[in-house]
C-alpha cells in the first residue's frame, strides 16, 4: 500500500481549451517559417544597391542574389513536400528550418559576392524543404472544417501580405544598419523555431517503402531548368539561345517524370492522383495566374515608386502597409463569411477587384500621388488577392490523402513560383517593348509608359483567373459542396 501511494499519478488528458491552445501556438510556429521564406524573397530587393557597393557585384551578376534563392527554391519544392510525407514532417520541416538558418548566417557573414550567391541559393534548398511541411503540418494539427479554414486563413495572409513586408523590413534594416541583418535576422528567429517545434508539433507518421529517387531527380532538374529559362528569358530575351534550350530541357525532363510517376504507385513524388480531380487541377492553375500577376505587380510598382516618384527604401516599405493591412483585415475575416458566398463567388470577387485595382494603376504618371494614385488601388489589391488565397487553398487540400498532404503542399507552392517566374518574366518583356529599354534615370515618361503597359499585360492575368473561376471552378450540378464546415468547397475527389 505504501508503494502504491508513492507512485505518481496519471496525467490527466488535456482538455479541449489546451489542445485547441497547442495547435494555435503550433500554428503560429510554423505560420513564423512561412513568413520568415516568403520575406526572404523580396527582403533584399531593396538593399541590391548597397550589396552591389559592398561586395563589387557586376551589374549582371547582381540579379543573381534574387535569382539563385528562386531557382533552388522552385526547382526543390517537389522534392521536399514528398520528402515530409515519408521521413516524417516535424523532422523535414527542423532539416530544412536548420539550414535556412545557417545559411542565412553565411549570407549575412558573406566575404565575396560569391559566398553570398551560394548561401542565397542555399536558402533557397531550406526554403523547398521547410515550405511544404508548413501546409501539412496545419492539416495535420486541424480538423477539416472551420478550424483549418481559420489556420489557412491566417496562412494565406501571410503569404500575400509577406512580400510587401519584406519590402519594408529589408528597407528599415538596410537604412538603419546594413544589409546584412536582412539576412542574419533570421538566424535568433529559426533558433527559437527549433527550440519549440519538438514541444508544440507531433511527429508524423514515417511511411514504409522506398524513395522515389528517379522522380525526384526528374522533377528538380526539370522544374529547375524551366525557372531557369524564365528567369533567363526575362534579361536575354524569349529567343535567345540558352532559354530555348532551358525550356525545351526541362519540357523532356518533365514529360520523364510524369512518365516515371506513372510507373511509381504510392512510391511517386507527386501522386498524379492529385490532379485526377478538374477542381483541384484547375484550383493549382487559378493559384499560378494569381502569383504571376501579384508577383509582377509588386515588382513594378516598387521600381515606379523608387526610380520615378524617387522614394526611398523606407518609403517604399511603408507605402505598401495599406496593401498589407487589407490583406490581413480580409483574410481574418474571410473565413467567418465564405460559408454564405461560396468558394467560387469568393474566387470571382477577388479577381474582379484584383482586375479594378491593376486597371486604376495602368493610369500612373510621373506626376501620380500616392494618395490619388496609388492608396486606393493597393487596398482594392490587397482586399482582392486575399479573397482569392483563402479559397484556393482550400479547393487544392480538400480531399486530399494524409500521405498526400506533403506532396500537394509542394505542389502548390511550385504553382506559386512558377506562375510568379513567369508572370515576371512575360512583364518584364511587354515593359521592354513598351519602354525602349529606357530607365527612370534616362526617360521617367517612357519607363513610365512600360510600367503601366506591364500592369496591363497583369490584369490580363487576373482576366484569365476570373474566366477559370467562372467556369472550371464551378460546382458540379447535382453534386453536394463540401469543405469547410460541409457547406460550401465542392469536392475534389
């Protein structure tokens, strides 16, 4: 008896308040990482002038610093969603967290232009690994239903609002001490991700068999020689050379992976069970126009309020807050509405707006202010590309597998990537044509005059997003809508 009374009691199990308090705190976690990746891609955007001083980049090389992030970022992600699905996404998500941070280190540290280039493209190889656990991992810690459909809402925020917080925050760092903390910054922040990650995230499930080692080989060098041809086109030219056969490679390597992936069954990097449902495959297309024209969008306006309102970095950063606060105002809100209008409505609204907004900034002039010029159209942006994040993400989740969870995360991520490489590149060219090749500092009106025909060619984008939206996004008659709370996703079985 007196043994018995010296054994410890049994934890209680928690309750449903502290569960519901660990997945939240889980959630802003790994919600920490995604902004940390997304911020990592246009923090430095800003500070290239001084990177150029410090480190004697070449004119050429410099693009380099953005570029080698975005290609081992979109040629990896593939490869790491499905990586998650079979060593266990707590344990992927820490592998790739750690080497974000130590490259981020290398980069803040770096001597030479080209330590930096290596420890930019190795963000990029962390970013790949970590970014698709982050989706899972929420899938994972929330039920289908209003309590994921908040978890993603808070997601999507992040990932539509980071790019303009990175513009400000690498501008304050850049302006108040150097470059350098743009990147080191990230170091304390991952540390402490590490630290709690073992205490707030659950392991998952390990999957027996083995490594789909031919698809994972295809898919990066295939995605990586197409975002290479993109980012190539957008400085030689569509013709040139080298990005025809960047694209042509990448075509065959593409078309030998889907042929591997075929062969693969539950071995398959990317289960083409995925795409088996019209909805979902239409849901990743939408989510790629959306990112081709927020991509290009932020890239061209920042250049128009830099070089030809003459703003500088801090300005810059802060002219983007309304964009930014519309985007957080809608997607908190969002949620808590969508069950009353519908995906689909919701996806068409959002791209109507994104239109209205694009299309009020292809009047900007070398005279535009920023309160008639620009304030009002960054709000319609933000309220309507956060309108469109929400449900996408949902239609693409919806249904999918547990196993799968991992690999259609990465799949939708490489959607955003690739549409935004592309939708830059494609503006990039109609800037050219349209401008002359001029710059601010030579010609304001004619680079002026590339800008706003770039903003055109993006609300051509939007256009395509609406029509999709309209039609291949649409419920099937007869055919319950599912998701959310079961009331309003159709299925995508």
């Amino acid at each position: 008896m007196p043994a018995m009374l010296d054994r410890p009691a049994a934890s209680p199990p928690p309750t449903e308040a502290e569960r519901a308090r660990r997945a939240n705190l889980a959630l802003a976690l790994v919600v920490t990482v995604q902004l940390m990746i997304v911020l990592d891609a246009t923090v430095v955007n800003v500070a290239l002038p001084a990177i150029e001083r410090d480190l004697s980049f070449s004119p050429t090389a410099l693009s380099w610093v953005l570029n080698a992030y975005a290609l081992a970022f979109g040629g990896l992600l593939l490869l790491g969603g499905r990586a998650g699905d079979l060593l266990g996404r707590r344990r992927v998500f820490m592998v790739g967290v750690s080497i974000f941070a130590g490259a981020s280190l290398l980069g803040g540290l770096a001597p030479t232009s080209g330590t930096l280039l290596a420890a930019r493209a190795l963000q990029g190889v962390g970013g790949a690994i970590a970014a698709p656990s982050v989706i899972a991992l929420i899938i994972t810690a929330f039920a289908e239903g209003p309590a994921r459909a908040k978890a993603l809402g808070v997601l999507s925020a992040v990932s539509a609002g980071g790019g303009s917080l990175g513009l400000l925050l690498g501008g304050v760092l850049t302006d108040l001490a150097s470059w350098r903390w743009s990147l080191i910054i990230n170091v304390p922040i991952a540390l402490a991700v590490l630290a709690f990650t073992p205490r707030l995230i659950d392991e998952t499930e390990r999957r027996t068999g083995h490594f789909d080692v031919g698809g994972a080989f295809l898919s990066t060098t295939g995605v990586t020689a197409v975002v290479f041809g993109v980012i190539h086109a957008s400085t030689h030219g569509w013709g040139s050379t080298v990005t025809v056969a960047a694209f042509v490679g990448g075509a065959v390597l593409l078309a030998g992976f889907v042929a591997v992936e075929q062969r693969a069954g539950d071995r398959a990097i990317m289960p083409l069970r995925l795409f088996a449902s019209k909805l979902r495959a239409s849901a990743y297309l939408d989510m790629a126009l959306i990112a081709g024209t927020m991509f290009g969008f932020f890239f061209f306006v920042s250049q128009f309020m830099q070089r030809t309102l003459g703003y500088d970095p801090i300005e810059t950063g802060f002219a983007f807050i309304p964009l930014t606060a519309a985007i957080f105002a809608v997607s908190t809100y969002l949620p808590r509405v969508l069950p009353r209008v519908g995906a689909q409505r919701a996806l068409i609204a959002g791209g109507v707006l994104t239109l209205v907004g694009l299309l009020w900034l292809t009047n900007l002039s070398a005279d535009s202010g920023y309160a008639t010029g620009l304030l009002v159209p960054l709000v319609i942006l933000g309220t309507g590309v956060s309108m469109a994040f929400l449900p996408l993400n949902l239609l693409i989740l919806h249904g999918v597998r547990g196993e799968d969870s991992g690999a259609a995360s990465g799949v939708l991520q490489a959607a955003q990537q690739l549409g935004g490489s592309v939708g830059i590149a494609v503006l990039v060219s109609v800037y050219a044509s349209a401008s002359g090749g001029a710059s601010a500092a030579t010609d304001a009106g004619a680079a002026t005059n590339g800008i706003t025909h770039a903003l055109t060619a993006a609300a051509g984008f939007a256009v395509a997003s609406i029509v999709l939206a309209a039609v291949a996004l649409r419920e099937p008659k007869g055919q319950p809508q599912l998701a959310v709370d079961d009331e309003f996703v159709p299925t995508a079985h």
